[in-house]
C-alpha cells in the first residue's frame, strides 16, 4: 500500500530538483528601513513653521534598527525636541536589556523630507 508505513530509504524526493533557499535578509532589512521612513515622515509634527520630529516615532524607529544590527534591545529616550535643521544632531541616552548604557546621535541628513541617521558617538 502506497503511502503508508516507514518512509524508503534515500534522499526525499529523489530526482526531483530541490528549490534554492533564498535569504531574505536583504529584503527585510529594506522593508524596515522603508517603514521605518514612512514612519517618521508620516508622524512629523509642525509647529510655529518648524518641523519637528517625532521624538516617540525616532526613539521607537532607532530602538528597533539598534536591536536589528546589534542583537540586543535598547530602551532610548531622546529628551530634546528635534527641530529638521540641515546638520542639526541630538543625543538620546539608552540602557540595553544587558543593562549597558548607550548614548545614540541622531542626525537631521535631509531636512525637506526630514530624513535623519544614526550613530554612537
């Protein structure tokens, strides 16, 4: 009876070709990245006719990209309001869950479309 008892021996499905695994690493890291802009252009607020950023919509957007390319979560407050100044840079402090203290710098990189980066200082 066809299809019932212990599996033959050999490799499944042999001689039918078995599909590549593909990472999707590279796709998701660009997806993130993409929301992750959407985000912060979608939570920009104006006041006064400066742009400020979102400090709720950063601190939760570079939270999730320290966790990404660092491997551990990251509580981060940034105290400061960001004004979207050309240039303009802001600190936010942090604690990993491995209780390490971090200071992160975020950077106004593109003011009209209030693109920001950051880094450690």
């Amino acid at each position: 009876m066809p299809g019932y008892g212990v599996p033959g021996y050999g490799h499944p499905g042999y001689g039918a070709p078995q599909p590549a695994r593909r990472s999707r690493r590279g796709l998701v890291l660009g997806l993130l990245l993409l929301a992750a802009v959407a985000v912060v252009s979608v939570l920009l607020a104006t006041t006064g006719g400066s742009t400020v950023l979102s400090r709720s919509a950063v601190e939760q957007d570079v939270a999730d990209q320290f966790e990404q390319r660092e491997g551990v979560a990251v509580d981060l407050e940034c105290a400061e309001e960001m004004t979207v100044d050309d240039g303009a840079t802001y600190d936010c402090t942090g604690v990993t869950e491995d209780e390490e203290e971090v200071t992160l710098r975020i950077e106004i990189t593109d003011p009209e479309e209030a693109r920001y980066t950051w880094s450690e200082p």
